[in-house]
C-alpha cells in the first residue's frame, strides 16, 4: 500500500502561485479593467478616453517615424505607439497584424538565404546606419567633449 495522498500537490516552482495567493499585476490589471468599464459607460467619457489614448499613441508613433532613420529603436516605437493605439482603435489592429506577419516573412526569408547573402544584409544595414550617423554628426557637429582625431578630420566632421 501507498502511504502518500494521492491529491499531494507537487513541489517546486509549479507549485508556488497556490502558496502566494493572486499576483499583485493581475489585481492590478483587473483594477484598471474594472476602471476602464466605468469609463466606457458613459458615453462622453469613453470619446474622452478614446481621444487621449489615440492622442498618445499618435505622439508615440510619430515621435517613433522621426527617429526611424536614426539608429535605436525607431521601428520599435512606433510599434509600441501602434500597441497604444491598437487598445481602443480596430485599424491600428490590422495595421499591427499586418506588421507581425510581414515580419515573420522577412525573418523567414531571410534565415532560409545563404550565409552571404545575409552578411551582404548585415553589410548594407551597416553602411546605411554608419551614414546616417555621419550625416547626423555633420549637421549638428560633435560635441566638445570629442578628442581631435586624425579619423575625424577625414571624415570632415572637425
């Protein structure tokens, strides 16, 4: 015979959320949903919502579309501010699922592309950054805390 209970819970880190009750993001979020509610109720205060979560989102988006050509997180931005919008507005939907599966294709496309052809991508993604950098650096000069170099009096930049 068998000494231990069947119904024994399992050890571990399985285990863990039965013993420290409801995560604290998810009171937190069912609180906002639970705001969020009271607000669509009333219709005026919904177009009110409505109109400052696309204001945002817009901001977002086009704060993201000024720094697309920079290096950093220009295309990411703009994602976020499209999740922004995407929480009140249909279109901004579409628009996400468009970018999500034209994505996966590209990622797909490119990881089935020989190893040089990648590289050649990389190359290029390289150059085009490497000039807008320049570019940047050209018009709006470097700061003063920049050394005097020889690569840089090259590059036309002091």
């Amino acid at each position: 015979m068998n000494d231990d209970p069947q119904d024994k819970r399992p050890t571990g880190w399985l285990s863990r959320h039965h013993k420290q009750g409801v995560r604290p993001w998810r009171k937190t979020r069912l609180s906002f949903l639970r705001w969020r509610r009271t607000v669509m109720a009333n219709p005026h205060t919904a177009r009110l919502y409505r109109t400052i979560v696309g204001g945002v989102g817009s901001l977002i988006v086009l704060i993201g579309l000024v720094l697309v050509p920079f290096p950093g997180p220009g295309w990411l931005i703009v994602i976020i501010g499209l999740f922004v919008i995407s929480s009140e507005f249909r279109w901004a939907q579409r628009i996400l699922r468009f970018v999500r599966l034209n994505v996966e294709k590209w990622t797909h496309w490119v990881m089935a592309q020989p190893v040089w052809v990648r590289w050649t991508l990389a190359a290029v993604t390289a150059v085009f950054v490497a000039v807008i950098v320049w570019a940047a650096f050209r018009i709006i000069g470097l700061p003063d805390w920049v050394p005097e170099l020889e690569v840089l009096k090259y590059l036309e930049l002091q």
